[in-house]
C-alpha cells in the first residue's frame, strides 16, 4: 500500500502531486491539515483551490484539520459531498489491511479527546497509522526557537500502543523522519512524502 502524504499547504495548490500521482502507484492520499493559507475568518479561496485540485487527483482522500484550518462543522459537510473525502479527526477508517486514525487540532476537552483517540487506537495497534495535524514530543517537532513544540500525549500514547506509523506536520522546519520503538515517525509539512507499506514494513521517501 502506497500512501501520498503531505501537510500545510497554506493555501498553495500542490501542483506536484499530480506529477507523481502519474508515475507512481498511490492508493490514497494523506492530509496531515492547514489548508488554509491565514486562519478562518471567511475567506477561505484558497482553501477550496487546495482541496478542489487534492479531489481532482481522483484518488481517495483522508485527512484531518489544522489549527488554521475551519471548524470541524466546515469539513464534515464538506465530506458530505465527495464520496472520495474522508475527514477522520476522531475517527477510524479501513483501507487495504490497515487503519487510520485522524486526529486533528484540538484546543477544547483535551482529556475527553486523548482517551477517544487512544479507543480508538488500541484496537489493533500494529495495523494502526495515526494521522495528526501535530507532531509528538521530543519527536521531529524541533522549531526554530530551540523548543520541542510537539504533543506529550502523543508520545505517551506511541510509546504504550507502539502503532505502525504515525503522520503529521505543523513545525514546518521539522520535516523529517525517525522512529520510537517499533513506530515510525514522519512530519510531512511542505513536503510530497511517499509511505510504502508491505507487510507492516514501512518505506518514507520524499517525491
């Protein structure tokens, strides 16, 4: 299973994916959030230029929002309306042999929302690919004042569960990859990013 992953986009149409949707097998694409170029504040032009080219590719689309990003209530009705849309915050999708589970940002409830994203993870771990607007602790969350600005939480839950792999973006300087444990790590920010996955082996490779 090959999946195309990216994550803020800020509003610039990722013209390049199409290129590689064409020469290479991709069976879905992955959308760690921030479509939107400068918060929700009724615009949104450029948000729906985004989206509109990512459904164009003609290949299923999961993803979650990012803190720039609408509400929820914006890209639940969206998803409504496209049958290749799969807006997963909070939610757990089958594809191939595999899981995805979104989780997007999240400002309000953080507790109640943690404790249904680990529900929902520890299902079957092995066979789980968490997709997350922000980045675990301590882990290619690195930002340019020196802090790690990635999710405690997060890491706590990679570390207990050990999932398959876990996708995400926001510190847009931390792009990159590693790995804790059995799970690998990948920050898709501004980047074309290919996950190979054949029998829970995991290949990351920048397109």
């Amino acid at each position: 299973m090959n999946l195309l992953c990216s994550a803020d986009f800020h509003g610039l149409v990722p013209t390049q994916m199409s290129y590689i949707v064409q020469q290479r097998e991709v069976d879905a694409i992955v959308c760690g959030g921030d479509f939107s170029p400068h918060g929700w504040h009724g615009e949104g032009e450029s948000l729906d230029d985004v989206i509109s080219f990512l459904l164009g590719l003609n290949k299923p689309i999961f993803f979650v929002q990012g803190n720039m990003d609408p509400s929820p209530d914006y890209f639940t009705h969206l998803e409504s309306s496209y049958n290749n849309l799969n807006y997963i915050h909070l939610k757990r999708a089958k594809i191939g042999d595999y899981y995805l589970v979104g989780i997007g940002d999240f400002h309000f409830m953080p507790s109640v929302v943690m404790d249904k994203l680990e529900s929902l993870v520890k299902k079957n771990p092995s066979k789980t690919i968490i997709v997350s607007h922000y980045p675990p602790k301590g882990l290619v969350d690195l930002a340019d004042d020196g802090e790690h600005a990635g999710i405690e939480e997060f890491r706590e839950l990679i570390e207990k569960y050990q999932p398959l792999l876990f996708i995400c973006g926001h510190i847009h300087e931390a792009a990159g990859t590693t790995k804790l444990g059995k799970t690998t790590v990948v920050n898709v920010a501004m980047k074309n990013v290919l996950a190979e996955i054949n029998e829970d082996e995991v290949n990351i490779s920048l397109v």
